[in-house]
C-alpha cells in the first residue's frame, strides 16, 4: 500500500458545497476529476463527524525531544 495524499481544504468545502447543492457522487467526481470513492468517503466523514478537519496522525511517539535536535 503507497502513501496517500491528504484532500487540501479547499478542495474538501468543494465536495461538501456541491453535495450541499444537491449534485450526486458521480457528478461531482466528475466535476473535481477525483475518485468517486474520495467524494464517498469525504461526505461520509462529514456526516459522521459533522466536520471535515483532518484529525492528527497517531503513531510511536518521537524517542528523542524536539528541542534536542
């Protein structure tokens, strides 16, 4: 499995503004020229979480202090 790409901000209130307007999934996959399961997935989490900020990344704790280097 490969890195993925946060979706940027403004690209996300895109997705949500036309979904909002009342365009479907295919139509605005289309229009932003992104996956259909991006758009699925962005609309999920905003009505999931009510919001579309991007939660920070959990992961092992840094061993040595950021001060320190």
């Amino acid at each position: 499995m490969g890195i993925r790409k946060e979706l940027s901000k403004v690209l996300r209130n895109k997705v949500m503004d036309r979904y909002k307007d009342g365009k479907g999934h295919k139509e605005i996959s289309k229009a932003l020229n992104m996956p259909i399961s991006t758009v699925k997935s962005s609309i999920k989490k905003w009505k999931v979480l009510g919001s579309l900020d991007t939660k920070p990344s959990t992961g092992r704790p840094r061993k040595i202090a950021a001060a320190t280097d």
